[in-house]
C-alpha cells in the first residue's frame, strides 16, 4: 500500500537454456485515510467519539491537573501529532490542563499520501480553585496575635505610641486569589499602603482573599490598636499679675513669682504640649489653652498654685507648681482723720502729716478718730 510491487515473468526456451524475463511494476496509491477509529481519555468527553467528528468539549475539577488521550488512527499507516508532539496509534498522551481556563488538545491525522489530513480538537476546560486563605500575614510593626495560622481570621496588632501608622504584606494560599487590604488591592506578597492609626485609637483593617473562581472569599480581620501618648508635659504656663521665675520649661516643674500688693489674685493660663493630655489648675479642670478662674492671694501669705497634667494614657502625670507671693502693704497714709471738737487746719489730706485745731478755753478733752488707709495698717494715737 502506498508503494511498488514487482510481478516477473521468465521464459525457457526448448532447448531448456535460453531464457528471457519479463517484468511487470505494480504501483499502488497510497492510503488517503486520515481518521481515528478511537480517542480514549481519562476524562469524559462532551459528546461520543466518532471519527466523522472533529470538535469535541470536556469539563473537569479543580484537583484534575491533567487529562491522557490515547488516539488510535484507523489507517495503521497514517501518522499522529498531538499538539506539535508525534505520538504513535493506541499509546497514550497527556495534556496538562490550565486550572481556571481552557486548554485545548489538538490531535492532526496525516494520511500515508502525505497530503489528506484530518484535525480533531478537544477544548478542556479546568474548574476554577476555590482555595480563599492565606499561607501568610505579616504587619510592618508589632506581632499578630495570635500568631498567623491560615484557619485563623481574626487577630489584635499593638504598636507603640511612636508609630503612626502600619502596613500589611499578606501572601495568598493559592497563586491565582485576589488579595485586597482595607478594600484595596493588594499583590500576593507585597505590602499595602500605609494605613494611619491615630494615637490611643483601634482600627479594624480587613484582608479579603477572593479565589479563582471569584465567588469563594474569606475575610481575616486585624484589630490594630496604637498605645496612647504618655506625654504630660505642660507646651506653656504663665499666670497674670507678674512674671514666673524662673521663665518656663516644660521639663522644670517649681516655679516661684511675686506680686504687688496691689493684686489681690491671679489666673493660670496653660497649654499642653499633647492635644490627648488633660489638665487641673488647683483641682478645676483647664481646656488647653485656656486660663482657670481667679485664684485669691493674701498679702504677705505665700500660695501654691498646683497645675496636675495628665497623658492621654490617663495614667502618667506630671505636677507643676507655683508659690506666689503677695508683697505687704506699704501704705501708712489716713484715709481720714477727724476731731471731737474744733476744726483741723488745713483740712484733712492724706499725705499732709500736721495740723492744728483751735478749741474753747472751756474744752479740756479732745477725742481724735484715724482711718487707716490700708485695711493691714495698725494705728497708734498719743502712743497707744
């Protein structure tokens, strides 16, 4: 088939020696068979195999990672390819399916002619993974807790005071899942923008992880809280009627100011170096940067003004004080001056120190009533 046979004829003459030899050369056309009689697979095609039939489909699962076709040419002579790869009748071959598409597996029939050739395609399609967890969680700050295991979803992340804010660098069980952090995407093993965390706060960050098949999703969760500032220093002190000594630090905790009589008392103005901070002037409640109400002095009578700050942590404090003093009166001048009888001379004047009084010969007592000017003076008449 598909070649040449030779067919020869000899003939002896009668003499039993001469002879002579015809030939005749048989050309037979080669077969122009270029059919399967079979194509068994592993897997179940969408429709019976017939060799008239050219296209078929298959569906398989997700864990089918490759599916064996064994073509059987009806022509023993014909030729197979699968794929670009030769392939000898009735001896298997695989094709490896690509998970969540379709991979197609083509099988080419060459007739012995060389020329007829007949193309059979299956088109497998692979189930889509449902695989939604992560093989990995890491935060840029801090620990998990507890410690990241892939059928664990939820998780608490303390970090210091000092940091402002954190990423997350998930990793996807499954190379194909989507990977998405506080509803952004996120590439399998890359970190996530930055995510601010304001002091003493929680936030909840979600990491949803979204498998191939784009239904199947799980969502792990991360409660991040950030430790509240311990800053309990004063940013500015200052109190009205005179000036602090020495002038204002926030690390120094002792003040001392003095004031004129005259200023009978003082407001403390305060502002906090931490906006979480909170604050008491003498036990009231002070707003930062506001002032307390007026705080009565006494003259010549020391007082301490105690201004308690307190964290946002609610539990570190730091105690500033001022002693003020209020300086005596140095008025000795009468606000009024008068006489049981008789007229003083010049009329009474507070700064004028003498006088007379003219009286009747008659008149043997005289009674004099001083008014101090200052309420703190004492006064002493003829001595007493």
């Amino acid at each position: 088939e598909g070649g040449q046979t030779t067919i020869s004829i000899v003939v002896t003459a009668q003499d039993g020696t001469t002879t002579k030899t015809y030939q005749i050369v048989v050309s037979r056309a080669a077969s122009a068979v270029a059919t399967l009689s079979g194509l068994a697979t592993t897997g179940t095609l969408g429709a019976a195999f017939s060799g008239a039939s050219l296209s078929y489909t298959m569906s398989v699962a997700n864990a089918v990672s490759s599916v064996s076709f064994t073509p059987t040419s009806t022509s023993s002579v014909a030729t197979i390819t699968a794929n670009g790869a030769s392939v000898t009748s009735g001896t298997a071959w695989v094709l490896t399916a690509a998970e969540g598409g379709t991979t197609t597996a083509t099988v080419i029939v060459v007739a012995q002619d060389g020329v007829t050739k007949k193309t059979y395609t299956v088109a497998v399609t692979r189930a889509a993974s449902t695989v939604s967890t992560l093989g990995g969680l890491t935060p840029s700050s801090g620990s998990l807790s507890p410690s990241f295991v892939a059928g664990t979803i939820s998780y608490s992340l303390a970090i210091e005071n000092a940091v402002a804010s954190v990423r997350f660098t998930p990793t996807a069980t499954h190379e194909a899942a989507a990977l998405t952090v506080n509803a952004v995407a996120v590439a399998s093993g890359q970190a996530s923008g930055l995510l601010a965390v304001a002091e003493g706060a929680t936030v909840t960050v979600p990491v949803v992880v979204t498998a191939q098949d784009g239904v199947s999703k799980t969502t792990y969760t991360v409660t991040v809280t950030r430790a509240s500032s311990v800053n309990a220093l004063l940013g500015s002190l200052i109190a009205s009627g005179g000036s602090l000594s020495p002038a204002f630090n926030s690390n120094t905790a002792s003040y001392t100011m003095a004031v004129p009589t005259e200023v009978s008392s003082t407001t403390v103005g305060i502002s906090t170096a931490h906006g979480g901070a909170a604050c008491t002037v003498d036990g009231t409640s002070v707003a930062s940067g506001q002032s307390a109400g007026a705080i009565a002095l006494v003259a010549g009578v020391a007082k301490t003004i105690t201004v308690v700050v307190t964290a946002q942590d609610g539990t570190t404090t730091k105690s500033y004080t001022i002693a003020v003093t209020r300086s005596l009166s140095t008025n000795a001048l009468l606000s009024g001056l008068g006489s049981s009888v008789g007229a003083l001379a010049p009329a009474f004047a507070g700064p004028t120190a003498s006088y007379t009084a003219s009286v009747a010969h008659a008149v043997a007592t005289m009674k004099v009533t001083p008014t101090a000017g200052h309420a703190g003076a004492t006064i002493k008449v003829g001595g007493v």
